[in-house]
C-alpha cells in the first residue's frame, strides 16, 4: 500500500513537507506494479538517486533530446518517461553517442528517470484499460491473464484488454469512433469497412501480438498502434479487423492523464507532460 508524503523537520518548531524519489517512486509501483511489466522489459527507476527530493516532475512518452531539454530547461527533478532509457545492454555512456550525450546531461543535471513501460500498459487503470473507457466499451476483460496463485478476491492481472460496444457498430464507424476518441485525423486499418463489429481487443504501443488472443475472445477487431506487414496479413487471414492509430497516439495521452493524476495526488508539486514532445510520423493527407 502506498504509505503517502513523508514529513521532514527542518527546524525545530518549523516543519517542511517534502517529497522525494522514493515516495514517487512508491506511487508509481503502486499504480502500475512492476510484476506486471513483460520479461523482457526494462522498468523503473532507471537513473537517479531515490533520497534526491522532488519539486517538479515532467512525464513524456519517450525521453528524446528535445525533451531532456526542455526537462533541464524547466529545471524537472524526475522524468517518468514510458518508453525506457537503457532498454538494451550497453557498454559505454559518453558524450559521442546521442543516447550517451543526453543521460550525462541528464546526469549533470540530478534529473532522475523513471520508466513504467508495460507495467503501466497492464495496470488495473493503465494505458488498455484507459482506451477501453474512451471507446466506451463494457463487460471489459483482459486479454492475456497471468499466470498467479494470488488471492481470488483480488481483480485479474494481465495484458491487453477486451470489451463490447454498446450497439453493434460496421468497421468504418469503430474506425470514426477511434480517431474522435484518440483526436487524431487518419489511422491504417485492415478488414472489409462494413464488416460488424461487437467486441474489441486492445494491445496499446505495438502489440499486434495480441490478434490470436483478442480471436480467442471473438474479437472482431484488434486495436493497437502500429504492426508488421505480416501481422495485417495474419489479421486478413482469421477475417479480423486491425486498427492501426499510431504508437503515439494510442499511449502519449496516457502520460498527461499521469501527470494529472500526479499532480491531484502531490498537490505542492508542479507537474507536466512535456510541451515539446510530438509524433515522430506525419499524414500526407492532402487530395492529389
């Protein structure tokens, strides 16, 4: 259970209430629990120290150069970064690679990162379960359980999730309802647009590993961010719908719902999602 602020005494008589990494920290494992992340994952506290106290914390969904920028600019504490730094092995952190460069900016800067990846992706309110209540869908399950001899009191944990709209919708219309929720102008997608959809799987990021499970649960259509080649032609071969958003689109509003959420729960905090992050890819979608 989250134990909440610590209250430090500065002086006697004179109290300060201060926050640290460790109790974001806290909070962060307590909303999106670390066992939840995939085995391959990397998740977190990634750099800093958990004792440096915290005044202001910047959320984005990938810790990019620009956005280590304005973190050093604004003069963050703490980044909470989704997608994780130090992701793969490395050998060397200098300042000949871009990576390197940033994370001894980072560094010099006392500016921690911390990741919560997948596990924020499963959370019982994570990133899957937050588009399932944009779409509006109901009797919401998960679409690949784990493995647990936890208490059975206790609500399911897993990956993935999977619900019912409330009518019965044709794929061009899901596909509408999708881009109102996400704001977003175009997606891809694969099926037949007048298809009937009832029930969806949902795999944010890029998870089109999920299309045998979400067709496991008479899923009609998959929705995550982006996919393989091969991974639309599976989808066409089982009759499946795929809706294709954009990685960015279906997790970056994830990360300013958590910096709101941050900042109801540490209200003497100042907390942001980045200003400058933007999505790497755009549409052409002007008319020939």
């Amino acid at each position: 259970m989250f134990s909440g602020i610590r209250t430090v005494f500065r002086r006697p008589g004179v109290e300060t209430i201060m926050t640290d990494v460790a109790e974001i920290q806290e909070y962060l494992a307590h909303l999106a629990p670390p066992d939840l992340a995939e085995s391959w994952d990397n998740v977190g506290l990634l750099t800093g120290d958990p004792a440096q106290p915290v005044s202001r914390i910047l959320t984005c969904l990938t810790l990019t150069p620009d956005v280590a920028a304005e973190a050093i600019s604004e003069k963050a504490d703490l980044i909470i970064s989704h997608h994780p730094i130090l992701f793969r092995p490395i050998q060397q952190i200098t300042s000949h690679s871009v990576e390197g460069k940033m994370l001894l900016d980072l560094i010099q800067a006392n500016i921690a990162v911390y990741s919560p990846h997948t596990s924020y992706d499963s959370a019982e309110q994570g990133i899957n379960w937050q588009l399932a209540q944009l779409l509006g869908l109901e009797d919401v399950g998960i679409l690949r359980p784990l493995n647990s001899t936890a208490d059975p009191g206790l609500p399911e944990q897993g990956a993935g999730r999977f619900g019912s709209l409330p009518a019965e919708f044709t794929l061009a219309q899901v596909n509408q309802l999708i881009k109102q929720a996400l704001k977003i102008d175009a997606l891809q997608f694969v099926g037949n647009p007048e298809m009937k959809v009832k029930r969806i799987g949902i795999a944010c990021g890029a998870a089109a590993e999920f299309l045998r499970d979400a067709h496991c649960h008479d899923c009609q259509v998959l929705l995550t961010g982006e996919a393989r080649f091969h991974a639309c032609l599976e989808a066409r071969a089982l009759g499946m719908g795929l809706v294709l958003p954009g990685h960015y689109a279906t997790e970056r509003p994830a990360m300013e719902q958590l910096a709101e959420l941050l900042q109801q729960k540490f209200t003497q905090l100042t907390i942001w999602a980045s200003q400058k992050e933007t999505d790497p890819l755009q549409w052409d979608c002007e008319a020939d």
